[in-house]
C-alpha cells in the first residue's frame, strides 16, 4: 500500500539552519511567521479567521538524525523514553503537528505566531484548534 501526500503550501519561518527552530513553538518567538497556502485551496479557508488557533500539520523533510525508537526529550529531565512517549521530530513517519495562533488572513497568507520548524516546511493540513474538543480536562504531562 503507498501513502502519497501532496503539500497543500509552505511554512515561512526566520529558521534557516537544522538547530534553530525551538522544540515547541513559542508564541513570543522574534520573527515573521505565516503560511503560503497554493491559490487552489485558498476557498478552504472560509470563516477559518473566527478561530484564535490552528493545527498545523507539516512534513519534516530535513531530518538532521536518523530515526530511534528510544529517545530523551529535552524536557523530560534526562530520562529516556520510547519514540511514541515523545515528540521527537525523528519519526518513520515524519509528520509534524503545532498549535499555533491565527494572528490574520490576507488572501492565501496565514499570519501565525511562532512555530517549530524551519523555513519552506511543507504544509500537509491545517485544522481548527476548537476549545471544547481539543482540551482534555484530565490530560496528565506523562513521563513520571
């Protein structure tokens, strides 16, 4: 079976080099930050402007290290964890997810705040981030 996914735009960030982009991204990051979503999907964005956040979804298509599946996430105080215990960009499936906000839509351009990735990311998907559906009231930050 092939899985074959088209990118529907490009992530614009001020990172440039593997190692720049934080490890989760930061709304306060210095910096333009904004979607180039392609013409053809531009009546997809219909009322998208009365969200405050979205669900970006993107291909990791620079990978600076081989895939693990054993890793020690930055925040994880050291200790290590299996590859699905984690957000590790290094995955067999390199897919990315990042909440950001929605700061404006100008024609095909999403302005957003900071995100994880670096410049000319391929962009596979955007979603709604809804309140009443994304926050799970009894989530716990695992790991311990």
């Amino acid at each position: 079976m092939d899985i074959v996914f088209h990118p529907i735009g490009r992530i614009r960030t001020p990172y440039t080099t593997v190692g720049d982009p934080p490890h989760q991204p930061d709304p306060n990051a210095p910096g333009t930050f904004f979607i180039e979503l392609h013409p053809e999907f531009k009546d997809g964005l219909y009322k998208l402007e009365t969200f405050a956040y979205i669900q970006v979804f993107f291909y990791l298509d620079r990978p600076d290290k081989p895939v693990t599946l054993h890793v020690k996430p930055p925040k994880a105080g050291g200790i290590e964890v299996g590859l699905f215990a984690s957000r590790s960009p290094r995955r067999p499936n390199p897919i990315g997810l990042s909440t950001v906000r929605l700061e404006s839509i100008t024609g095909s351009r999403l302005d957003i705040s900071g995100i994880d990735v670096m410049d000319n990311t391929p962009l596979l998907d955007i979603k709604p981030y809804i309140k009443r559906l994304d926050i799970k009231e009894d989530a716990n930050n695992g790991w311990g």
